[in-house]
C-alpha cells in the first residue's frame, strides 16, 4: 500500500490520539486526524508548526520519515529511526563487510539504470539520446571512466535547451525545482534504506565525511528522472517558476506516487525503493548480485 505523504505550510499543532496523528489549525480550520500507519512522510514547512514527542515517537516506529524545514521553505532535517529492522546488527555487518569488488560491481550497475532512464526520458520528450544510450551500454565496473558525468553533460544541455541551464544547487531555475524534488527524493530513499538494516552513512561510491546520507545518494541515482519528469512538466506548464509555490511543491512532492516499473512490475515509486533496498541487502549479504532499479518508459 502506498504510504500518505502531509504537507504542514500552515501553522498547526501536531498531536496524537488512538494512534492517529491529530492536526489542529490556529486560524480555526476543523480538526483533522490520519492513521499513523498509512504515513510514509511528514514535512513540515511553516515556522509555527508544534508537534509532540509522544507523535514523533509513534512515526518513528512507523517508520516514517520526519522532515524539517527552514525559514526558506527547504527541507533542512530528516529525522529516522535508529533500529529500523529486526536483524539490523547482522545487517549492517553484511553491509561493512562488503568487499571493493563488489562495491564496484553495485556501482557499475547503479550507473548504467541512471543513464539508461536519463536516455528514456530524452527520448519520451523526443530529444536526441544515442550518445546516451552508448554510455549507458560501455560503464565499466566502478565507472572507472566516468560514464556518469560524461551522460549527466549532455542530458541536461538537452533536456533543458530552451533554458541557458546550467545543473548547480545554487543555479538559475528551474534548479530550485531539482532541488527541491531531490531532496523528497532522498529522504524517501534514506527511509527505505532504515527499513532495510542498512546504514544510509556508508555509501557504495558516495564517501564525503560530512555526509550522513551517502548510500541515500548513491541509490537514489537512477530515480532522479522521475523528479526531472515532474519538472519538465511544470516549466513546460507554469508562466513563471522562479519560486517555489504550494502548488509547485505539491507536485514535486507527488514523486513519491509516480508509478514505476522493476522488472515488469508496475508499484508507486515510495514502493518500489524499499524493493531496490531490499535488493540492495541481498547483494551485500551474497543471496543475489543483481540491484532491482526501475526501467523507466
């Protein structure tokens, strides 16, 4: 089942109440409840938002991801269970013990679904994607000849070409969208990866020490044109994408129920990352060497 994702951009007071999460509005809105257990994600945007520690404590156990934002309106803090499997110590030894080569291995094959959904995705919107597909088809174990950013330089000088666009955080829109669906992006990732027994800090290729969510980033490589998709669709459909609206957010943040496919089966994207961790943690223990990512189109 696919879990709710709330968006809090108002003032409110978050509670609980016979396992249900309980909103109440400042401005006199009717009391609203939702049953904690059909929440994946909650993101709380406004400045005045109250929430309980008793709540917390229950979407915690949940397994829910708990998101913060800042006073611009951008995710800041994704707040995770600490145990978030049963067998989690035998888990995250597989995952420590993990050696080069297969490190390696995961990678090449993390690399070839991104570039491949990359070129997909050029191709739906009827732009040019050979040079993509070739990458794609000659990735080398660990990406030794850095497949990855060859393809990310040529999606994006199309993917965009009405746009002078250039792929940075702090970049000309619609950057601001990429962001921002990046972010969602990750923290639903991070959330599957704790429900899998794997330590989001220990990356497959990501390995930057002031990172907590390096395996995050490494697995949400080949989901990416998913939150490109929805972004294609709002600069193609919105006058003006300079800010980021309630309504624009609304969108990025529907990325969580866009359908994909793995392995001929068709699941929400929110579902189909806990089947790619899942894999993930089968490869690290020995059962499979194969990642389940999605083939988009």
């Amino acid at each position: 089942m696919i879990k709710r994702t709330l968006f809090f951009a108002t003032p409110a007071y978050l509670s609980t109440k016979n396992e249900q999460l309980v909103v109440n509005y400042s401005d006199g809105q009717a009391e609203k409840r939702v049953p904690i257990e059909d929440i994946g994600m909650v993101i709380m945007e406004h400045q005045q938002i109250t929430i309980t520690n008793a709540l917390l404590e229950k979407l915690v156990a949940n397994k829910a991801a708990v998101i913060s934002c800042n006073a611009q309106h951008l995710p800041v803090s994704l707040l995770l269970p600490l145990d978030g499997h049963t067998e989690l110590n035998e888990r995250l030894r597989y995952q420590l013990n993990a050696s080069k080569p297969l490190m390696k291995n995961l990678w090449q094959q993390t690399i070839e679904a991104k570039i491949q959904n990359q070129a997909a995705l050029l191709a739906e919107r009827g732009l040019p994607n050979q040079r993509l597909l070739h990458l794609a088809n000659s990735v080398q174990s660990g990406d030794t000849r850095n497949n990855e950013a060859q393809a990310a330089a040529y999606y994006w000088q199309h993917l965009f070409e009405d746009f002078d666009f250039t792929r940075g955080q702090k970049g000309t829109p619609p950057n601001n969208l990429l962001n921002y669906g990046y972010a969602i992006l990750r923290a639903i990732v991070a959330r599957a990866l704790i429900a899998s027994g794997l330590l989001p800090a220990i990356g497959i290729f990501h390995r930057n020490k002031y990172n907590a969510y390096c395996l995050a980033d490494d697995i949400m490589e080949p989901y990416r044109p998913y939150v490109d998709l929805i972004v294609c669709s709002l600069v193609d459909s919105q006058d003006d994408i300079s800010e980021l609206t309630i309504e624009i957010k609304k969108e990025l943040l529907s990325v969580a129920s866009i359908d994909v496919v793995i392995e001929g089966k068709t699941s929400p994207l929110f579902v189909g990352v806990s089947r790619t961790t899942n894999a993930l943690f089968e490869c690290f223990a020995g059962i499979s060497r194969k990642m389940l990512y999605p083939h988009y189109g």
